[in-house]
C-alpha cells in the first residue's frame, strides 16, 4: 500500500510539471496585454506601460519565465497579481470561504437528492415514478446552469421579487436576521448547482443499484424473509454506493475550483470568478496559480478515489 | 451693456447673489454666446461649483442609510496612480480627493483647494510658466492628521518617479512642485502652459497622505498596505476591500464640506455583466446605482418599465469614430505594412476622403443603434462647449458622393465596382466584435457599395484589437486595413493631450512599436501648426480659436467622427446622484443624496 501510493506520488510530479509547462505556455501564447487598457488612454505615456512590462517581467523569453515562475512556486510563492498587486495567495484565500460554502452546499444538497431518487427508482425499474425520476434527472443533467441560473433569476428576483440575485460574501450584521439572509442568497445558486449535479448522480445510483440488485446475495436476504426496506438500506445501498463515493471523491476539486458559469451569473466572489476575472484582465500570475491548484487538486483526487475504492471494496487489491 | 456693467454682474456671480446660469441668461439677451459667456466667468475665477453644491437639499450629514453601487467590473486595487481602468480611479474616489474636479461643463470646482487659481487671485502667473493652489485649511485625513503642501509635494514627486510606475506619471512627470507655506504649493513649467489643471485636478489628481506613503517609494510602492487599505480625505472612510469583489465605506464625520455626505455607509459591489447589473437598478432595486451600461437603449427602455429607477446620461469625450488609412495596407516596406513612406491608393486623394464621408449615414446610426446613449457628430471634439466647432455639418448624399468619386477618376466598371488604373475600389473595414458597431459597419458597407466601392468587414475580438502587442497584426495601432472604427474617451475637459492624435510626429510606425497615437497616419502641416501655436497661447478665447480650427481641420479628411457616445448609468428613481462625463462617476459623491 505505502509503495503504491509513493509510486502513484512520483507519477504525478512529471505530469504537473507538464501541466504548467503546457499551460504557461498557452498562456504566454494568448493574445492581449495586462496593462492593454492603459493603451486606450491618451493621457498615460506608451512609457508606462513599457515600464509595468518591464517591471513584471512581461519582455523576458517565454522559458526564462517558466522557470522563474517555478522556481517561485517550489519555494511556496505563488507569484504577484498584475492586476490588483497584491500576492496571488491572498486573493485565493480571500476568495476560498465563499466557494467552499456555495459549491460544497451544492454538492451535498446533489447527494440529498440524487441517493433517495436513484435508490427508489432502481426498486421498481420502469415503473412510474422510475420514468419521472428517469424523465427529470435527464432534463436535469441536459440543461446548463447559465441557462437555468438566468431562469432562476427571472422567475425569482424579477416576477417573484423573494430572492436577491446578487451575492455578497460577508453580508454586514449578526444574528438570525443575518443568517436568514446568508441563506436567503445563498438558495438560487446552491439549487441551480445542486440539481445539476443531482442529475448526474441519480443516474449513477440508479445504475448501480439495479446491477447490485440482481446479486445473488440480494436474493439470499429476500429468501430469509427481510423486509424491502432492510434489503434495500442494508443490503443494496451499501454496495451500490462504492462507485458513488469515488465518483465525490473525484467532485472534490471542483468543490475548491468553484463553479466558473455560476459565479459569474450570481456574482459569487469565489475562485471561478477570480479565474475569469483574471483571464479577462489577462492576469497570468492568477491564472497560473488557480489552474495549477485546481491541476494539482485534481491529480491529488484521482489517488484518493482510488485508494478509498480499494478500501470499501476489499476485491480490488492495488499493486 | 459696458464694461462696468459687465464688471459689476460678474462680482454679483462671485458673492452668490447672481446664478451662473443667471449671468449666461442675460449675456445670450445681449447676444453674447453661452460659451463665451462661460469663459469670461472662467476667466475671472468663477467655477459652477454654486450651482451644483447649491442643489444639495439635506440639512445634515449622516442618517442617508446604505448607498449601493453596483459596478459590473470590480475594482481590482485602491490606489489612484495604479488604477489600471476606470473601475480602480473610481474605487479610489470614494476615499481619495483631488484640489478640483471637472463638473458637467467641464468647468474646475474646487474640492481640497480653497479657490480656484485664476489671474484675478493671482494664482496665475501672467507668463503662464507658474500657478499656486491654495489648499481649504482644516481638511484633515481619515486617520486625523492634518492635509498639508507636504502631502501634495510628496504625491508629485510619487507619481513622477519611473520605478513607482504610476499610470498617471504623464501628469506629473513635466512639471516641479514646490512648498509655498502649509497651505499652499507652486507647480512650475518649464514652458509657458496654458493648460495648468492638469495635476492634482480630476481623475488623476487624487492626493495620497505623505505619513503614510513615504516609506513606500519607487520599487517599494508594490508593498504599502494602503493600496489596499485606503487613508484618505474623502467623504468616506474605508472599511473592507477585497479585490475584484466589494469596497465598503463608512461615512466619514469629520469631512470637510458642511452637511456632507448624506448616506451612513458605501458600499461598491463588482462582477458579473452588464444587463444584469442594469437589472438590480432598473427591475429588482436592489442597488441604487450601477455604473456604465454597455447595453443597447431599446434593452434598457424595456427594463426601465418596472419604474425602480432611470437611466441617466452625460456626455463627456467618448468618440466613436472611423479612420481612413492615409497609407498603404497591401505593401510592405521594411516589415512593415501601412507604412509612412507609402500613400494609400484612394484614400491619398482628399476627393474620396469626402465621398466616403458623406457615405456614412450618421444619423441612421443614431437614431437605430445609439438612441438615447450616443449623438451623430461631425466633430472629433465634443465639449467642453467651448471647443465644439459650430462650422462642422455631416451629410448622406450618395449622389454628391458617386459626383465626387467620378470627378477623382475612379470609374465604374462593368460589375458596377470603381476602378481607377485597373485597380479596384474594393477596401478592407476592420473594428472589434460588438454588436453596435458590427450594425455600423453594415449600414456604411451597404451605402459603400450604392456607390461602387466594395466593402469587406472584418472584426477582430476585443482582446486583441486593443492590445499593444506588437506582434500581432490585428490590434488597431498595426491598422493593417483600410479603414477602421473604434471608440476612445477625451478624459481631460480639455482637448490638448486628445489632439495629440493627429500631429504628424506621432504617427504610429514599427520604428516606435506602434505606440505613437496617430493611427489614420494623418498629417498636415496646417495642424501641426495649429496645435502648436495652442500649446503656446495663454489667452483662453484665441487658444479655443486655435484648437477649433484643428478641429476643423482633422475631420476634414481622414478622420470621420461617427458618435459622441454617452456615459450611461442606471439610478435608482430615489437618488440624487450629480455627476460629470469630464470626471469619475463618483467626482461629486458627497452631493449624492436620496429624495422620498
């Protein structure tokens, strides 16, 4: 096991320094300017803004940069924000809270639903409620979240007038009225998020459900007489969510990288929009270190997905 | 009228008993214009600022509440001499001041000065190479020491260091500042300059606080706290920033205008788009301003319906305009395509220049694409009014535009395209992808072809069109096609360092990696004269004289000014919120206040 996971460690290194050699790269390669706006301003000097590319950096070669920007980044310096001029590690933290919350609450409201709804619609397949279930988690996982956060907003903030649509990460104030608040604009996008990944999952629970139903061993605990309802918790849920739990595990990452579409829409200050913002500000520092995090995270994940499956299902060994 | 008279009123606008608008009232009734009026007032050291301050209805400061903001382009640092976009300048002015800001007209209101330097008060020297601001006593910053000369010297010679690599170096870096007393500072030019507010006015005259900035200098100006954490002597005190997101202010109870600022808290939310920023205004209120709406005016009247608020509009300098390239696109010289040492095949001729001017259907582009956010215009200054030309007129006539082109020898072919020397009158028009101005270059294409000259579009993304990369061939300094089309902003109420875009010494070459601001290569000896001759005169009516006839001059050829575009906001139908196109949105934030 500990020779597995050291492997599976110094795997991961070459392909990292991949990534960012790739993305640096592209990066690099991308039209635009951080400092373009001051272009369009007549009354800053060309000399200024020769001055901030030579100041950060920006006329070096390509590779010198790299190397420079990784050497900063073994030493823990995830480098400087052109933009705003503070320390990119700052900015994510700043933002890291708010994604936390949002994209976390999303998820487990996706698992709320989607466990209940794809187990009780793998007890009778075909059946009615199989077929609504079946007929929504589809819907679900086919419309985007641009479009239902846009629906969302429309019904609402704008016919309705219950809910605000525009976010705030730490909303002025205390006590219940504060929290209501907090959860108030929170509800719009935690469901659009929550139901889009509900969508998915229910399909998997379903699935696999139904595959571990046909078991053998269900039969057996049918014969001895148990009810429905301890085959079903005790029996079938308990194997059929093996894969499911990998399949979060593998979600994690996204719980930190944030939901780029949805943040924007609702104006979440979480680390996708801070990824937009920056790509649009053509902040390359940021956008270096939030994909190179999110790179990392994910690679990271993919070694506990597979240890945790190898750990709920003692049939697979890892070598 | 004599000069007594006229003395005499003037005085009587000093003291307050007469309006401004008062005195202007009665010199158009002895047939003086409204400009003119504006400048002898000017002249002899009186601003608007009555006017605007005098609307201010609350009896007290506080009890306002929140004021919300919404700007759909977060600010992403609060420091005035870094703001890299007019979101950052923003931000910073809720907290920091300039000596004066730019009001509506374009005229000075005094905001940390205590008048405003005319010749009259002798602030200004009659050489034109000197003028002393007083600053208003007892102004004190948000940490309670008191604003000196010391701090504005020291903001001088901040900005004007390369190694701090401020945006505003510009202003700053071809002038001396000196100490006069505590209250008072020289700013010195080494030439006679009639355009003397430019430092410590405006957008980029915000000062910063010595005590706190001065261990934060050159290359060390990246590390000071307050660039994050402003200290200023604004309306309001900060309280959070966190960038790209939300700048939150309190209420400031030692500001130093009486009965100012209105609202308890401020509070500037970023992010998201435009439409929905115009939205939480206009639909939901769920804001009370939201800044700069880049959406199309029927879009905005139908959100407007919901009665929550109105969209406001003032003009300051943005020009949408189209170039005509003097140079060829097609050949290259020394790497170089556009280049000076080549002339373009039809556009040389200033007979085509004006067919393609009257080709373009300005008033159609008004009334169907800008409506209430834009105005057709001949001109490519705008305002303040007293440099807007009266002479310039716009027309669509094709007849008088397919005469022309006959007379210049292009003739039409048997496809009904122009040819002239067996080359074809078939251009390239290039801009940025935005749907207003893909709708304009379809309206000029269309009435182009009626007169047999065949347009190709071309539209690049905004990203590259507007970057400096000098690799790129795309961006619009390269002007790599015949014709192009885009918008930039006069952001000085006066028009000096925007007529800059047509002298012949910056036309934009390999040789200066395309930075120079002369894009259409444009040059006549006339206008350079011109300009030169208004750099140097200090008599405020000749040197207007001066600067109109440049005016006049660039728009007569290759320079085609399309659109003076507005500065859109959404306000909340409660709010009182005066503002300036000549300044930030937020140069009179603490005049804002709320009606019931």
């Amino acid at each position: 096991m500990g020779a597995y996971i050291l492997r599976r460690l110094l795997i991961a290194i070459p392909s990292l320094l991949g990534i960012s050699l790739i993305l640096f790269v592209v990066l690099a390669l991308a039209p635009g300017d951080p400092f373009g706006e001051l272009a369009a301003n007549p009354n800053v000097p060309p000399e200024v803004r020769a001055a901030l590319r030579l100041k950060f950096g920006l006329d070096d070669p390509i590779f010198t940069r790299y190397l420079r920007w990784l050497w900063a980044m073994l030493h823990g310096d995830w480098g400087f924000s052109f933009a705003s001029r503070v320390n990119v590690d700052t900015l994510i933290l700043q933002r890291l809270p708010t994604t936390l919350f949002v994209v976390g609450s999303s998820q487990i409201l996706a698992l709320l639903v989607a466990v209940p709804v794809g187990l009780y619609a793998a007890r009778r397949p075909y059946s009615l409620a199989d077929q609504v279930a079946n007929t929504l988690a589809f819907v679900g996982f086919s419309l985007p979240t641009f479009f239902t956060g846009l629906l969302f907003i429309l019904l609402f903030s704008i016919k309705l007038g219950w809910l605000p649509f525009v976010y705030q990460a730490n909303l002025p104030g205390t006590g219940l009225a504060w929290a209501w608040e907090s959860v108030r604009q929170a509800i719009m996008p935690v469901a659009v998020l929550g139901f889009f990944q509900a969508a998915s999952y229910t399909r998997y629970v379903r699935a696999s459900a139904l595959d571990v139903a046909r078991l053998d061993y269900v039969t057996t605990a049918r014969a001895k007489g148990l009810t429905e309802g301890t085959v079903t918790r005790r029996h079938i849920a308990r194997n059929a969510l093996i894969p499911v739990v990998t399949l979060v595990a593998l979600q994690i990452p996204a719980v930190f990288g944030g939901a780029i579409v949805t943040e924007q829409i609702f104006r979440i200050p979480g680390i996708g929009s801070l990824l937009i913002d920056a790509m649009l500000a053509n902040d390359t520092p940021v956008v270096m270190a939030v994909t190179f995090v999110f790179a990392g995270l994910v690679v990271l994940f993919n070694l506990v997905a597979d240890l945790l499956y190898g750990w709920l299902d003692p049939r697979i060994a890892l070598r | 009228m004599d000069e007594r008279d006229l003395r005499g009123l003037i005085g009587r606008v000093k003291s307050g008993e007469l309006s401004r608008r008062g005195f202007v009232q009665r010199m158009l009734a002895v047939g003086l214009s409204a400009p003119l009026a504006g400048l002898m007032l000017a002249d002899n050291g009186v601003a608007m600022a009555a006017d605007l301050r005098a609307a201010y209805k609350p009896a007290k400061a506080g009890g306002g509440g929140a004021l919300r903001l919404l700007w759909w382009q977060a600010p992403t640092l609060i420091n005035p001499h870094f703001a890299i976009g007019t979101k950052d300048q923003e931000a910073s002015r809720i907290f920091y001041e300039p000596l004066a800001a730019w009001d509506p007209d374009g005229n000075l209101v005094p905001v940390l000065a205590a008048e405003i330097p005319s010749k009259e008060n002798g602030g200004l020297a009659a050489d034109g190479r000197s003028v002393v601001w007083k600053i208003k006593p007892g102004v004190t910053w948000h940490d309670g020491k008191p604003l000196t000369a010391d701090d504005l010297v020291f903001t001088w010679e901040y900005a004007r260091d390369p190694a701090t690599a401020a945006v505003t170096i510009g202003s700053y870096k071809d002038c001396k500042v000196e100490k006069v007393d505590d209250l008072s500072i020289r700013i010195l030019f080494d030439k006679p300059t009639p355009y003397w507010s430019d430092a410590f006015v405006g957008t980029v005259g915000m000062v910063i606080p010595k005590h706190l900035f001065s261990a934060y200098t050159g290359a060390k100006s990246r590390d000071a706290p307050q660039n994050l954490a402003p200290v200023g002597t604004g309306p309001y005190r900060f309280l959070e920033f966190r960038p790209g997101d939300i700048v939150r202010g309190e209420r400031n109870p030692t500001y130093h205008l009486p009965n100012r600022p209105y609202f308890d808290s401020v509070e500037m939310k970023g992010g998201g788009d435009a439409v929905s920023a115009a939205r939480a205004v206009l639909q939901t209120g769920e804001y009370d301003y939201a800044w700069n709406l880049l959406v199309e005016d029927e879009v905005l009247k139908r959100l407007e319906t919901g009665g929550k608020g109105r969209v406001d509009v003032v003009y300051g300098g943005k020009l949408e305009f189209l170039l005509l390239n003097t140079t060829d696109p097609n050949v290259e010289v020394d790497g170089e395509r556009s280049s000076l040492k080549t002339k373009h095949p039809a556009f040389s001729d200033p007979k085509v220049c004006h067919a393609m001017n009257l080709l373009v259907d300005r008033k159609s582009i008004q009334d169907y694409i800008y409506g209430r956010t834009g105005r057709a215009t001949a001109n490519s200054v705008n305002g303040p009014e007293r440099f807007v030309s009266k002479t310039t007129r716009y027309a669509f006539d094709p007849a008088k535009a397919n005469a022309l082109l006959d007379e210049a020898g292009w003739a039409k072919g048997s496809d009904g395209i122009r040819a002239k020397d067996g080359k074809r009158l078939k251009l390239l028009f290039q801009t940025s992808i935005n749907a207003p101005r893909q709708k304009t270059q379809a309206i000029i294409k269309q009435a182009a072809a009626k007169a047999g000259i065949e347009i190709e579009l071309k539209s690049v993304t905004g990203s590259v069109f507007f970057s400096s990369d000098t690799a790129n061939p795309d961006t619009f300094p390269h002007f790599y096609a015949d014709m192009e089309m885009y918008a930039i902003s006069m952001t000085q109420a006066d028009p000096s360092t925007w007529l800059l875009q047509y002298v012949s010494w910056e036309a934009a070459t390999k040789e200066n990696k395309w930075q120079g601001r002369n894009i259409a290569r444009w040059r006549n000896a006339d206008y350079d004269a011109a300009y030169k001759a208004a750099q140097a005169e200090l008599d405020p009516v000749k040197r207007a004289a001066l600067l109109i006839k440049a005016n006049d001059l660039a728009v007569s050829e290759n320079i085609l000014p399309l659109v003076h575009r507005a500065e859109v906001s959404g306000v909340s139908a409660t709010l009182v919120a005066p503002r300036s196109g000549w300044d930030n949105d937020l140069s009179f934030l603490p005049e804002w206040s709320r009606e019931a």
